[in-house]
C-alpha cells in the first residue's frame, strides 16, 4: 500500500483550518455555557449564586488592576538607589 503523502496547506487554505477551528471551539464553548445556564436556571439558589458571582468577580477585578498598578521598582534600581545612599553616608562621614 502506498501512502499519499499530504501536502503543506497553503496561505488561504491554513487560514480556513484557523477559522474553522476557532468556528468549533466556540460553538463547543457557548453550548457548555447554555448547559451550564440552564442547570443554573434550575436552581433555587440562584440569587445567591448570582451575588457570590459579583463578588468573585469584583475581587478578581482588584487583583488585576493591583497586579497591573502597583509595579514594584527595576531590581537595578533599588540597588542604585542603595549605593547612591552609602556613598551619601561615606561622604558625610
């Protein structure tokens, strides 16, 4: 038996494989959240979950304006800042 050896797809053809790709990834994506809503929508606790959602999210919001707000000093920086600091002391001394 020989095997047809598969050609490179080209340009146009790689980029329909990527569409069709992310096609199916989100077409899987929006029909584990439709299951997932109606489960929700079965619930009598759903008040709750909806609060504890907003929470959740409020908090994970907090972290990431922190992470991207307070960036801590360059590590050479630091150290520049120190040495300039102790030469400043050997001077006055």
């Amino acid at each position: 038996m020989t095997q047809a050896r598969r050609q490179e797809p080209g340009g146009e053809e790689r980029a329909v494989l990527l569409v069709a790709g992310l096609a199916d990834l989100a077409v899987g994506a929006i029909g584990s959240a439709v299951g997932g809503l109606r489960g929700l929508l079965g619930r009598s606790d759903t008040a709750d979950l909806v609060r504890e959602a907003e929470e959740d999210l409020r908090a994970r919001g907090r972290l990431a304006l922190d992470r991207c707000a307070h960036v801590p000093p360059a590590h050479l920086e630091v150290l520049a800042r120190q040495v300039t600091a102790r030469r400043a002391a050997d001077d006055d001394a």
